[in-house]
C-alpha cells in the first residue's frame, strides 16, 4: 500500500506503509527438524569439493586447503611461517 510519494535526489521515491504486515502464524515458521536436515544437505555440498581435492592429492603432495590460486596462497603460508 503506497501512501505518498517523495523527491529525494531529484527522482521520486514510494513511501510505503508497512502497518498491515502481520507475524507469521506460529505453524507456517520452519520446525528445527525440518531445517536440520537442509543445513547438513547445504554443509556437505560446500565441503564436497574440499573432500574432493584432499583425496585426489598426489602421494606425498599434501592438499594446502585453497581451491583458488594454490600458488599464492601455499605461498602466503610460507611467509607466515616464517
């Protein structure tokens, strides 16, 4: 619901009324049960290519932990142990 505009910068502006949002009723929330499952689904995709790299690393050729530009970033570590 619009109830008004306004120039701001030269360009106009809606200003809208946020009064008739409600809450959510207590049943439409997500259950913890419910949410649990896509957060484990969602954790292993983003650790999949991790697992990936560190199980096809060459023998004796141990995976630094960086996907993008190894290079620089093995390189950066040796500096900092240093």
């Amino acid at each position: 619901m619009i109830i008004g505009l306004v120039a701001v910068n030269g360009k106009q502006t809606a200003v809208v009324s946020l009064s008739h949002l409600r809450y959510t009723e207590p049943g439409n929330v997500m259950k913890p049960k419910n949410i649990l499952p896509i957060m484990g689904l969602a954790l292993l995709l983003v650790s999949l290519p991790y697992v990936v790299a560190a199980v096809s690393a060459a023998p004796g050729m141990p995976f630094g932990g960086f996907l993008l530009n190894p290079l620089d970033g093995n390189s950066y570590l040796a500096k900092m142990r240093e």
